[in-house]
C-alpha cells in the first residue's frame, strides 16, 4: 500500500485551519415570516364564470354574520364582435375589476367537457384571457367543478341557474337577483369562502 506523505508546511497549514473556530452555517431564512392565517390572506375574494360573450364576475369580503359583497357583473361581447376582440374586452375589463377591489384569491369554474369541440376551444380561450390577468395580478387561483358549486350552495348538484341565483341572493343578502353569469361567479366565491371553515362547503382545489 502506497504512503501519502505531506510536507511541514502543509501540516502548519492544516493546523492553522483546525485552531480557527468553526464558522457557523446561515441560515436559508434570515427571518421566517410569520404564518398567515389562510381566512385572512383569502379575505377578499373573486369569483369568475369565464365565457367568450358573458364572463361572470363577483367579489366578496369575508365579513360576519355574512360575506359582504363588493362588486358583481358581466363582461358582455356582442355576437357580432369577433372572438379576438372579445379576448381583449375579457382582459382589460376584468384587469379594472382586480385593480379596483384587489381580491386576495381567486375561485374559478372547473372544466368541464363540451360535446363540441369548437365550443370547447372557445370556452378555453375565455378562460385563458381571464386567468392570464388574474395570475398577471399575483393571485393564487382555486378552481371547482359546477356541480360541487351547486351543491355546496343549493344542496343539490344538478340545480337549474335560476336556484343557485336566488340562494346567492339569499346568503349575500342582496336587494336584486344577480344575472345569471353573476351569479355564477358569486357562488363560486362562496364556494370557497366555506372551504375556510366558515359556511361548511367544498374544498376547492388549487391551480
């Protein structure tokens, strides 16, 4: 077996760098910040119903003994515009919205599957445009399917629109049915309110 050997002034080395005292290892995180509660980081809240000619928006605070409701609306796209044209009105609308009432998170419809393909490549373009300036604004973005939305507000999952309207009317306390699309998005924020422990809904999942 071969001897390694080292000379004096490698061994002085060596001893210089023992007799010095340990450096200690920083930290990843200088300071962890504290935890937010997620009830507190969620508590303004945007609901979207993206679609190519009405795209349903409403945003709510989490407030007691009810949600307080900020705003609510539809992003209307005459059938005669053409699609690109509505992607724009899609976008700059619902990005005045966001600047507007700065929600903390957002709750989007789920997918769902259209018989038509063309139907689905719309529908999928809407909702590009839309949480494309959601996400552009920093929010984290939940998505839940229609029929957990249903029944999380009406109890039943196949309730017709104009059911899921008059509850999200109820439970907001609103002077006026909400239109449809509204409504919609509305729910959705609800939905997700009751994930956080208020109102004993669905769980949302992220995205």
């Amino acid at each position: 077996m071969a001897l390694v050997g080292i000379t004096p002034q490698q061994f002085k080395q060596i001893q210089d760098r023992l007799g010095k005292p340990a450096r200690a290892a920083s930290p990843v995180f200088e300071v962890m910040p504290a935890a937010i509660p997620q009830a507190q980081s969620h508590a303004v809240i945007l609901g979207l119903d993206p679609s190519l000619r009405g795209t349903g928006f409403g945003i709510i605070r989490l407030a007691k003994p009810c949600p307080e409701t900020l705003a609510h609306g539809t992003i209307n796209c005459p059938a005669s515009w053409e699609r690109s044209r509505c992607l724009v009105q899609i976008s700059q609308s619902l990005r005045e919205v966001v600047k507007q009432h700065r929600p903390n998170v957002c709750i989007v419809e789920g997918l769902f599957y259209a018989q038509n393909f063309q139907t689905t490549l719309i529908m999928g373009e809407a909702r590009g445009a839309a949480l494309a300036v959601v996400a552009e604004a920093g929010l984290e973005i939940y998505e839940i399917a229609p029929r957990k939305v249903k029944q999380s507000i009406v109890g039943y999952g196949a309730a017709q629109k104009i059911a899921v309207a008059k509850m999200v009317q109820r439970m907001l306390r609103l002077k006026e049915l909400p239109a449809p699309d509204a409504a919609d998005a509305l729910a959705l924020a609800l939905a997700h309110a009751g994930e956080q422990g208020r109102y004993g809904l669905a769980r949302p999942k992220k995205i």
